[in-house]
C-alpha cells in the first residue's frame, strides 16, 4: 500500500529531508481542532500527511469565513520565515488525519541551516498569497455553485478520497453565503449524479461534471501552485 507523504517535504532532498525531520514530530489532526489563535503568533508549523486545513477569518460579528486550504501539497506556518507574528486567520481542522509538526522557533533554526528549505517554503508562501488574491476575487465575483464545485474539489484533492465528511453548514460558513444557497446548489449536484450526500458524508461520484461545473478560478489556482512549486530553485 502506497504510504502517504507530504509532498511540500517530498520536493527537499533525502538528506535536507531527513535532517527536517529529525526535529519534527508526528501529529494527530483531530477534525474541527484549532491548531492556532487569532492575534497570536504561531507556536507551531505543520506539514500535513493526512487530512487538511481551512484557513478562517472572523470579521466583527459575521460568521467565519474561509480564505484558504493547507492540505499534504503545502504547510501551515510558511509565513514563519518572515519571524514570529500574529496571525489573523484561524487555522482548523477540517479533514482528520496527521501531520509533521515542529516548533515555530526549530523551523526557524533549520530554515537558516538548510538553504533549500528556505527557498522551498519562499516559493509556498508566494503560492499562498496568489491563490489568497485569487480566491478573494472568486468570493466577490463568482456565483454560489460554481463556488461550491470548486470548493468540494479542492477539498477532494486533499482528502485523498472521492468520500469525505462535511456539512452543508460547514460548506455555507467556509463559502461565506447562506445555507440556503448551498443547500440548492448541492441538491442540484446531487439530482444531476456529481455528487451522494447523506448524514454529513459526500461522494464525488463524476469528478469530470464537477470540474466542468466548478469557476475557473479551480484550474487557476492549481496552475499557481504547478507555476510557483515546481519551478527550478
């Protein structure tokens, strides 16, 4: 059976990797646990194997909004590099699993002995601030259900799985609309055949419909990280 990987740490060589790891722990992802505090720095960087995490935002009373996603492909806490600082976001677990965690301060000291994890978590950072831009763009310009389809992508795509748990509340707070909204845009994927929904589990069931179905800012955001992860260092 093929052993999950982080793939951000899959890009280090075997050496750099080892030495990486030497100073990180396994973790346990325990679904809906907050891995940090608004306002607070980072006390921790994850580098998740298994399951994923949304990126949210609360502005004054309204309901927490999702700015971004951090599954096996990226880390939490690449902005580390940049020193210890608040963050605004709030980072919770939204597929369970497991990572490799380290202290912000360790990341920090290896970042300074390994100059090939610095380049590498340079080019994550810049691959997050870009799909940041563009899915702010996407929240205020796209309609519900081409949100939602790029959405439950993305949350394929690091799930590993064409089955993952999720809510129709959790899908409305995370896309910022009513549940109404997403209620109707997934009843709609779910009597085309795209999608089975039931008891908070959803099957992908056509991937290809979906993807037609889903905004372009789906395709653009892997052509960010395809552009900006891939290129020579």
């Amino acid at each position: 059976m093929h052993r999950p990987e982080n793939t951000l740490l899959q890009q280090l060589s075997p050496a750099a990797r080892q030495q990486l790891l030497d100073h990180c722990k396994p973790f346990e992802l325990v679904l809906s646990a907050e891995l940090s505090v608004r306002g607070q720095p980072l006390e921790h960087a994850h580098f998740p194997v298994e399951g994923f995490l949304s990126l949210v935002i609360d502005v004054d009373s309204h309901p927490p909004l999702e700015v971004g996603m951090v599954g096996a492909e990226a880390m939490l806490g690449s902005e580390l590099i940049l020193g210890l600082a608040p963050t605004p976001w709030r980072a919770l677990v939204q597929g369970a699993g497991s990572s490799w965690r380290i202290g912000a301060r360790q990341l920090r000291a290896q970042v300074q002995a390994i100059p090939e994890l610095e380049a590498l978590l340079q080019s994550c950072l810049l691959a997050r601030l870009h799909q940041q831009t563009l899915a702010a763009a996407c929240q205020r310009y796209h309609p519900i259900a081409p949100r939602l389809a790029r959405w439950l992508l993305m949350s394929q795509d690091r799930s590993r799985s064409e089955c993952f748990h999720v809510t129709q509340e959790f899908m409305a707070l995370m896309l910022g609309v009513r549940r109404a909204g997403v209620t109707e845009a997934a009843s709609h994927f779910q009597d085309s055949g795209l999608i089975t929904y039931h008891r908070g589990e959803l099957t992908v069931r056509d991937r290809h419909a979906l993807e037609a179905q889903a905004c372009s800012c789906y395709a653009a955001d892997k052509q960010i990280y395809q552009r900006l992860m891939t290129a020579k260092r």
